[in-house]
C-alpha cells in the first residue's frame, strides 16, 4: 500500500520537474521572439504596452534565466536569445542615458541586423554539430 504511494509522489515530482525543464530551457526562445514582435510593431507605431509588460526583463530575471540554461546544461542554441536580450537592454540602456544618434528607421535595422546574427548562430550551430 506504501509502494504505490510513494510511486505516485515520486511520478507527481517527476511531471514537475518535467515541466520545470521546459519552462526553463523555452523561456529564453519565448522572451526573444517577444522581443522582435515588441520592436517590430513600435516601429510601426503600433503602443503594444502589454507585450512590453510580458517581456521586458530587467538584469535580475535575465541573470536568473542565464544562469539556470548554465546550471541546467542547456546547449548553445537556448542561450542565444538570451545573448540577444542582453545586447539589446544593453543598447536601449546606452541610448536612454547617452541618447545614440540614430533616428528610428536606423535603430530597426541595428535590431533587424541582432535577429540576423541571432539566425546566423542557430544556422551555424546545427550545420557544424
């Protein structure tokens, strides 16, 4: 009677971990691709505050997603967006404070030319793994 008790346990902590490990190593994939959608309908003028709330990050949490894809072991590829964010928040940090001298349409592109290096890593990881 214990037995089949402590398998169930076992099998409930099981899932959770399960899902644990999902959430986590997709977390990165999710946030990046909240991101480019948040860049991409600002630039058309569209004030998509909501999806700003869901991914803009502060340091705090992107340091916890990074070090959990390290602790976890998560390979190159789940890391990549995570580098993304952090070059981003570090270019709209640079721009709030020192204010870079480049209009809207320019500063798309400096975001377009991140998503392309972001698809070049992934090109690059699975062609040469």
């Amino acid at each position: 009677m214990e037995d089949s008790s402590i398998t169930e346990e076992r099998h409930r902590l099981l899932r959770k971990r399960k899902i644990f490990l999902l959430f986590t190593k997709y977390l990165s994939h999710i946030l990046g691709f909240g991101y480019i959608i948040y860049t991409l309908l600002g630039f058309f003028g569209i004030d998509a505050v909501e999806i700003g709330y869901l991914v803009q990050l502060s340091i705090l949490p992107w340091c916890y997603a990074f070090s959990a894809s390290k602790a976890l072991e998560f390979c190159y590829v789940h890391r990549l967006p995570l580098y993304y964010i952090a070059i981003d928040e570090l270019a709209l940090v640079i721009d709030n404070y020192y204010t870079i001298p480049l209009d809207l349409y320019n500063l798309f592109l400096f975001h377009l030319f991140l998503v392309g290096l972001l698809i070049f890593g992934y090109t690059y990881y699975y062609k040469h793994r």
